[in-house]
C-alpha cells in the first residue's frame, strides 16, 4: 500500500512538471515582450543554479570535481548551457510558442539519431519509421509559416534555430551519460547550471540596457521566477525522483505530453493562430515521438 501510495505521488508529480514545461514555451514568450532574451535567460539560470545548491547543501551532497573532468564538463556546460539556451531563448523569441514547443519535443528523435551514428545505440525499423515521421512533420511546420518560407521571415529562422536548439540538446544529452556514472544527478545539475548561470550573465551584460527595467510588470518577472525555479529547479528534482522510483522508461512517457500541451497552451493562451499546415505537422511530429519511444528505449533527458 505505501509503495502504491508513493507511485501514485510520484506519477502526479511528473504529470505536473509535464503541464509545467508545456506552459513554459508560453510563459517564456510572455516574457520577452517585456525582456531582453538574454538577460531573461541569464536571471532564470541564476535562479535555477541558486535553486538546486540550496538543495545540495539541504542534502549534504558535497562534492569535489577531479582535475581531469574540469575540462570536458566546462566544455559540456558551455554546449548544453550557453549554445543550447541560447539558441532556445533566441528561437522561441522569433517563432510560435506552439512551434518551438512541437519541435522541441523532438530531442529523442535527435537522441536516437545521434546514437545511431555514434554506434552507441542502433535504431531498428520501427524507430526510423519514427524519425522519418518527425522529420516531415518538422519541415511541414517550417514550411507553412505565414506564407513565407526564407530567412526573411522571422518565424522561419526562429523555427530553424529551435530545431538546431534540439539537436544540440541532445548531444549534450548522450555525452553527459558516461559522468551521471560518477556524480549524482544533483551533483551533475547544480555544476552544469552554475556553469550556464555564468556564461549566460556574462553574455547578457551587453544587452541589459535594451530592456527598460522600471516598465518591467510583475508578471513579467513572474515568469523569469516560473521558468528558473519551477522549469528548471524543481523539474530537476521531481524527474530524478521519477527515474528512481518508478523507472526510465515510465518517467520518459510523460515527456510526451510537453509537445501537445504546449501546442494547446501557446494557441488558447497567447492565441497563437497557426496554418492547417502547420497543425498537420505537429500531429505528424508527436506521431513520429510516439513511434520512436514505442520503437525502443531512448534515454534522454530534458530542459525548457
């Protein structure tokens, strides 16, 4: 019964985080009406980082980093931290919340992808079939954006971005594998994100003043509060938590749902209107996630 009763809790705790990754993509996009995009980025990296320290120190989880990783782990951080955030923040800020939130949900595609030619995990038929869905899915979102398909457009350019943005997550997820054999995820989470907090609030110190900071609304740091301690921090924390309870694979179905959510979400919230094209290739994209995560296990793992 206890068990049963901490299942129970646990799969509502990653529902929820679910719901709050897909209502980030609009959140965010909120936000950056009022924000620059990298100093949005770097005060939601600050938060975050300060988030799970706290909880390291709660903990007693102290660690050392030997000589020898300090390296390969700055350079891991500055790739999943600083060009994948960036690239995120710059590309939600261009495109539809529901866009970047379809085609985010792409990561195991890319993951499965990446694996595949790294000969570290092959992929059978049924996932390819899965990754050749997402891919027409993903070009017949570009594809059908306002009526202009070039990089005139800022819809097209921030859809390409977002697109890179995944890829890119998802090398940093295959190479961070081998040093959550060494760290705990915590531990992992609190050096990667002080590594983003630093590079972030470096980068966006050129920017600062394009932001008229007196105007700022409450909601609007609201959000900078919702995206760094709830779709980083806490996420963190609740999709560890899942891992260990309730197992991988258990945990990574309910990372299907950020996609649909946040098509939803960016549409009735912000009243994104998208093309039937457009729509057409979401359902194809969460059709291909479906048949990739059905094809096999892909571990992966994911940040908004």
């Amino acid at each position: 019964m206890k068990k049963t009763t901490s299942n129970l809790f646990t799969d509502l705790s990653l529902l929820l985080i679910s719901v709050i990754w897909a209502l980030n993509f609009t959140v965010i996009k909120a936000s950056l009406s009022e924000i620059d995009p990298y100093s949005f980025n770097a005060m939601r990296f600050i938060l975050a980082s300060s988030f799970i320290w706290l909880i390291v120190a709660s903990r007693g989880e102290w660690f050392r980093v030997p000589v020898s990783d300090w390296l390969p782990l700055l350079v891991l951080g500055l790739g999943g931290n600083l060009l994948y955030q960036w690239l995120f923040i710059v590309g939600i800020d261009l495109t539809f919340a529901a866009n970047a939130a379809v085609m985010l949900g792409t990561i195991p595609i890319w993951v499965a992808v990446a694996s595949h030619f790294l000969k570290i995990e092959m992929m059978n038929r049924l996932k390819s079939i899965g990754v050749i869905f997402a891919f027409l899915g993903v070009v017949l979102i570009i594809f059908s954006g306002g009526g202009t398909a070039g990089f005139g457009s800022d819809t097209f350019r921030g859809d390409i971005v977002i697109v890179i943005a995944a890829v890119v997550w998802a090398i940093y997820t295959i190479f961070s594998k081998s040093y959550l054999t060494r760290y705990s995820p915590i531990q992992f989470s609190a050096f990667m994100t002080s590594v983003g907090a630093l590079a972030l609030g470096l980068l966006a110190i050129p920017y600062a003043a394009e932001t008229d900071w007196e105007s700022v609304s409450v909601a609007a740091f609201g959000g900078v509060f919702y995206s760094g301690i709830l779709a980083i921090g806490l996420a963190y924390l609740i999709w560890n938590n899942g891992i260990q309870t309730v197992g991988a694979v258990r945990t990574a179905t309910y990372q299907n749902l950020v996609p649909v959510l946040g098509l939803l979400f960016g549409v009735i919230i912000l009243g994104e209107s998208l093309s039937f094209g457009q729509y057409t290739g979401s359902a194809v994209v969460i059709a291909g996630i479906l048949i990739t995560r059905h094809g096999g296990r892909i571990k992966s793992s994911s940040r908004h």
